[in-house]
C-alpha cells in the first residue's frame, strides 16, 4: 500500500487520535491551539507578545479563570451553574461595600465577600439537591435575584471606589516593582512551582506503578515536566522584563494547584468524578452523591466571589455592571474550551488555566486591532460552539467504541 493512501492515512490518523486521547497528551491540542493564536495575533500586531502585553494579558485571565475553576468542577457533575457572574460581583460588592461604607477592615470585608459566594453556592445547591429542580433553573433564577441584591446594596452609589491598601494590593501589586528582592523572588515561585508539579506527577506515577497499574513513561514524565519548567520559568522571565510577577496570577495559579490537588488526589475529588460518571453507580459504592453536589455548587459559588474580588481590586472599583457583560460566557468558556466535558466526568483543574489563557487572548487580541464588542461576542461563542461540537463528537465516538 503507498504511503499516500486513504488506508495509510487512516491508520495515521487512529495512531495520532489514539495517543491524543491519552491523558499524558490530553492538553497538546490546546497548547497547539494557544500557539497558533499568539503566532497569528502577533503577526498582525508585534505588540501582542511584548513583556507589557502578556503581563496584561496575565492580570485579565487571573478574575475570570478563578471564575472557571469552580465551573470545571460544576461541569464534571454534568450541570451548569449559570449565577457564577453574578455571584462574583456581588461579593465584590458587598466586600466594597463593608470597607467603605460600614469602615469594616479589608481582610475581614474580603473574607465577608467569599463568605457571601460560599452561602449563596450552599443555598443553591441544598435547593438543586433537596427540591430536584434542574440546576439550569435555580441559578438561573440566582442570576436575577443576586443581581437585585447587587443593586440593592449599591443604593443609589452606582459605583463604589476603592482604596483600602489590602485590597487594593491584591491584584496590584508586581513583584519586580513593589516587593524588595521581588525580583528574585519570582524566580524562587517559579522554581517552586516547578517542583512541586514535577513531585507530584513522579508521586503518581510511583504509586500506579505499586498497584500494578498503567502510567505514563519516564520519558514522558521527563518531556512533561520540561515543557512546564520552560513555560514556567520563561513566563517568570517576560513577566520580570515588564513589571514583574503580578499578585493576581500568583493567587490564581494557587487556587489552581490546590483544587488540582483536591480533585485528583483526594477522595471528595474521585467523587466528584464518579457522581459527574454514573451518579446511580456512585450511589450503589456509598457517596453522598446530594452532599457531594452542594458542596461543589458551594465551592463553585466561593470561588466566583474570590475571582470578582480580584476583578475588583484591578478595576479599583465597583459598580452596576460588577460581574455582568461576557463575564460568565468567558467563564463557561474558559472550563469549556479547555476541555472540560459538558456531558460531566471528564476534565480537570488545569483546563481552566489553558481555557482562560485562549479566551483571554482573544480578546485581548481583538482589543489591540480594535475590534468592536459585537464581533468579539460573535468569535467568542463560535470558538465555545466548536469546543463544544468537538466535545459531543469525541464522546460519540467513546460510546461507538465502548459499545
């Protein structure tokens, strides 16, 4: 058979499908996708990959993909949480409105806005749970109410500034230019993170290895932990080139790393899976599928409050439209586009980080060539659209297999 046949061909694309299909490679066509969208944004724009850029580029992903973590956990039950927008700008909010009104301290007023976020997420999700009314409905009736109470707690201020050192320094402060030895610093986060990541990964292949169970080889362990030290480490060093490690990107890579840790390696974590796989299964093995379903509506809920938080802390300020606009749609993009399953069970953490990283450079693409709004709507839901077709197909094609 010549190599340039339909047969040959075939067998190509199975081998390439099948390796893609891998959890060793099941970001590679993201990080390919992300490529491709910084190569041609930056061909029509040299200022795009400049040190300035990306450093803005970090401070506008950090809000909205702390927004997306929570959804990836919400969208690997199988539902959808449609006040997360709401939701963060309302604790952004009632954390603005704590500070400057009332004279409450930042930390106490910004811990006041989480604990807003986690009791609005547990009242949905007890009522989602207990009620067996769709998730889709109950939040959706959240997005209306908790924009009411927005609105009521603004009174007729409109807009809340704000000023208070604390909260302000949360997502403004850049390591190179506020912190003494910020510099250095950063490369000893960067490091760290590093490490981390690698130990992890050796710990799991370690212990699949003991029970006997298939993992990923040394060599792939090796290229793995490359790829994420170059990217690391070269982050750390454009960043160092502008203003330095932004606060921002160093709190949601944080929460990134521990929700990792929490989904994959903990028992709540392969619940959340198993509940989002088979819930009747789950229940037959003894989870607490309703307990595990408000927990996640009230950690998703938590941490939409932290992302408007530091959404607000950028913006300096807040107002009406705090959480509103593209700010869910990019959220649910985020989780979506990064690979995260609608149909539930399937994705992780990380998704989140890769998903805010497309969206976020787009956009921002699209806002150094002056695209107007309307535009950037539409390309932002055709990418949604085809991350999810490309979803619904490849799941097909598991179940075509499987049966």
């Amino acid at each position: 058979m010549k190599p340039d046949s339909p047969g040959a061909l075939g067998q190509l694309w199975a081998q390439i499908s099948l390796r893609l299909n891998r959890p060793d490679f099941a970001y590679v066509p993201m990080v390919v996708g992300l490529a491709l969208i910084w190569v041609v944004f930056q061909l029509v724009n040299p200022n795009f990959l400049s040190p300035l850029n990306l450093t803005n580029l970090m401070l506008q992903i950090a809000a909205v993909g702390t927004i997306a973590v929570g959804l990836v956990m919400v969208l690997l039950l199988g539902e959808i949480d449609l006040s997360v927008g709401v939701v963060s700008g309302l604790a952004a909010v009632m954390m603005a409105t704590l500070n400057v009104k009332s004279g409450v301290p930042g930390p106490i007023a910004a811990l006041a806005g989480v604990g807003t976020g986690l009791a609005i997420g547990l009242v949905q999700g007890t009522w989602i749970t207990r009620l067996r009314i769709p998730a889709f409905i109950v939040t959706l009736a959240g997005q209306l109410a908790w924009q009411g109470a927005l609105l009521y707690l603004l009174g007729n201020t409109g807009t809340v500034n704000l000023r208070d050192p604390f909260i302000l320094s949360l997502a403004g402060t850049f390591f190179k230019r506020d912190v003494p030895g910020g510099e250095v610093l950063s490369w000893v986060i960067g490091g760290a993170f590093v490490s981390i990541y690698a130990f992890g990964l050796w710990w799991e292949r370690r212990q699949r290895l003991a029970a006997g169970l298939a993992t990923q080889s040394l060599r792939a362990w090796v290229v793995q932990v490359g790829v994420i030290a170059v990217g690391g480490l070269g982050a750390i060093a454009i960043l160092n080139a502008d203003r330095g490690l932004p606060s921002a990107l160093v709190l949601f890579i944080g929460i990134v790393v521990v929700f990792d840790y929490v989904t994959r390696r903990t028992v709540f974590g392969r619940a959340i899976a198993i509940v989002g796989g088979n819930p009747e299964a789950a229940r037959q093995a003894g989870i607490d599928v309703e307990l595990i379903r408000i927990a996640v509506f009230g950690l998703a809920s938590m941490l939409a409050a932290c992302g408007g938080i530091l959404a607000a802390s950028r913006l300096l300020a807040v107002h009406q439209s705090s959480g509103s606009g593209d700010v869910l749609l990019n959220a649910i993009a985020a989780a979506v586009i990064g690979g995260v399953s609608v149909f539930g069970g399937r994705g992780g953490i990380w998704s989140a980080v890769l998903g805010a990283l497309v969206v976020g450079s787009i956009s921002n693409g699209m806002d150094l060539l002056v695209v107007p709004p309307p535009v950037k709507f539409m390309v932002t839901g055709a990418v949604l659209l085809g991350a999810v077709t490309l979803d619904a197909v490849a799941r097909r094609r598991r179940e075509a297999a499987g049966a």
